[in-house]
C-alpha cells in the first residue's frame, strides 16, 4: 500500500449519531489516499465500534484510538500516530459536500507553499450550517465571520489543514484548557505564518446553536474569546464542572457562568481585579468592528444573498476611522465601564444578584 498522502484527525466523544455521517462522506472522497484517525475520549456509546466497522469493512482506512478525555490531549494523540506529512483535523459533526474536495484542497495548499517557497501556512474551509432554517441572521453572521478570517475568527469547526512539520512549529495543541484548544492554536498559527481560505465548503452541525439559544451561547463564546484572548484562564480551569452541569438541560442557563466569574473576581485583589477590566476593554474595544459586519451582514440579509465574502461600507467604516480614533488607553477605559455594567447587568437579570 502506497503511503497516505493525508492523515485526517478526528477527536471524539459520544459521536454515535454524527460519525457515521462524516465517514461515509469520507469513503466516497476521490482521487486522494488517506488515512482516518479517529481520537476517543471514552464514549458510552457505540463511536468507536462504528468507526471499526467503516475500517474492518475496508470503506476506509484507519484506526480508532481511546485514550484519556480533553480534546487537545485526543489530537496531540492523533499528530503522534500520524503517518502523512499533511494533517488534517475536522470535528465530528462536519460534513464534506464534494467527493473532491479534499484533493482539491490538499493540490491548493501544495502549490501556494511552492510558490511561497514555505511551508507556514495552514487551510480552513469556508463554513456552512446544515439547518433548514435559513432565516436565521445569526447564524449567516458566523459564516461570513469565518469566511472573513480576522482574529479570533478562525475554530476547529471549519477543518485545519497544514504540514506536520508546520504544525511542530506552531503546536502542539493546549491541553490546559477544556475548550477552545483549537482557537488558540489558529492564532499561533496567524502569528507564525498565514492562514488561507480552501476551495469548498464545511457543513457543520447547528446542533449546539438549535439546543442551547443562538443568543445564549453567542454571549457564553464572547465571554469565553475575552477571557482567553487576554489570558484569564482561572475562568477555563474551573469551567468543566458547570459544562457537565448543562448537559443535563436542553437551554443554556447563563445565569451559573456569570456567577462563577463574580465569584472568582471577589477573592481576586482589587488590583488584579481591575487589571482583568481593563484588559478586557482593551479587547472588546478591538472587536468593535464585528458591529459594522454585522450591519452589513443584515443588509446582505436582507437581500437574500447569502454570507458576504468581502468587507462591506459599514465594516469599512470601523476600520478606517473607529479603530483609530478609539485605540488608546481613555478608549479601553471608557469600554471597560461600559462592559462591567453589562456584566453587572446581566448578573442581576439572570442571578437576582448584584
């Protein structure tokens, strides 16, 4: 048998449901030799006995690994048991809609590092929701942020695609934290190299979005994006408890979140404290722009046509004259106050506790 030309990474837990799917679009790729690694973090369900199946009947090649729980310690284990020189992590719930796309995307990632002459690059698919409801702002809102690629921007759902070699400089992944492994690597990677949009699309799955509230869990990620961007990472490490908490709910209840951040923050020194403040308005102050896009998103909205691929007038607008005219230390002050008292807010709508 020919070496692969692909190592495809997939980490999991109970994925029963949403496996089978990804694997039966991985059978029927064309023109590419590759193998499936499927990283199981101990499921109670059948994933890894469907997973053998595919395998055992020759659909694919590959293994399925169980190991310890946490998802950058299952795709650290993945990159170990790697035969290819390209690597290639997707999540779960992914669907490929093109028997060629992964040829596609692997020839498009080869011929841009030839003529870069470097390998510092990595790919991502564009993103797409597999939800009927097409009326949903929201959700047309990620796809043109993930087609966008700004910081911040780019997650594990829409697939990496890079060298083994690259990803040894700029890995290997967190195993510190118990989400988000994949968004702090991406700007490991931005920082180290340059990121590229891939031919095709990723579908992936708007479960979460579906059973938790859009908004709901649009507010729990910006939480999540601050505290990681400014690196408070008291909040990830005592996080798991309250995710293991909502599992057993179908709505996600914001209110417990909020409380554990006023509780981490009273046994902080009040100096500390306002240090976590101020870096948080240093940040969401930087974020500003997402407004614009999101006005433009709505008049793309509007029209019916589907995620935007380049910034518009109103994003534009907040990158010519917002970011600079606010980028100083009154500005990030300014936001600051703003956010704390929308935290406070928040609080006592959803705690009764102020």
């Amino acid at each position: 048998m020919p070496s692969p030309e692909l190592s495809i990474i997939i980490p999991t837990l109970n994925e029963a449901d949403a496996l089978p799917l990804l694997l039966g679009d991985l059978s029927r790729q064309q023109g590419i030799f590759f193998e499936v690694i499927v990283t199981d973090g101990r499921s109670v369900d059948a994933t890894c006995q469907i997973a053998n199946e595919f395998f055992a009947t020759g659909q694919l090649s590959g293994t399925c690994h169980v190991g310890l729980r946490g998802r950058g310690r299952q795709l650290n284990a993945g990159v170990s048991m790697a035969t290819s020189e390209w690597l290639l992590f997707l999540h779960a719930d992914s669907r490929l809609g093109d028997a060629n796309q992964l040829r596609s995307a692997l020839d498009f990632m080869r011929i841009h590092q030839q003529l870069a002459a470097s390998d510092s690059s990595a790919g991502r698919f564009a993103l797409s929701f597999d939800t009927p409801d097409r009326d949903s702002f929201g959700l047309s809102f990620y796809e043109t942020k993930a087609r966008l690629g700004r910081p911040g921007c780019i997650h594990g759902d829409q697939g990496v695609l890079l060298t083994k070699a690259f990803f040894n400089k700029v890995g290997p992944f967190r195993e510190d934290l118990p989400v988000m492994e994949d968004t702090s690597l991406a700007e490991v990677i931005r920082t180290h190299g340059q990121w590229l949009l891939l031919p095709g699309e990723l579908v992936t799955s708007a479960r979460r979005f579906q059973v938790e509230g859009l908004k709901s869990r649009q507010i729990l990620n910006a939480l999540m994006m601050n505290f990681l961007s400014i690196g408070w990472l008291e909040f990830f490490a005592v996080v798991p408890d309250l995710y293991r908490q909502q599992d057993r709910t179908r709505s996600l209840q914001l209110g417990p979140f909020f409380l554990l951040i006023k509780n981490l923050f009273a046994v902080m020194p009040l100096r500390s404290r306002w240090s976590v403040w101020l870096a948080t308005g240093e940040y969401v102050r930087s974020q500003a722009w997402q407004i614009g896009l999101a006005m433009d998103c709505r008049n793309a909205f509007r029209k019916d046509s589907g995620p935007l691929h380049q910034p518009g007038n109103w994003l534009h607008w907040f990158d010519r004259w917002f970011d600079p005219l606010t980028n100083h230390f009154l500005g990030h002050i300014l936001t600051a106050l703003l956010v704390r008292f929308w935290f406070a807010w928040q609080l006592w709508r959803r705690t009764g506790k102020a």
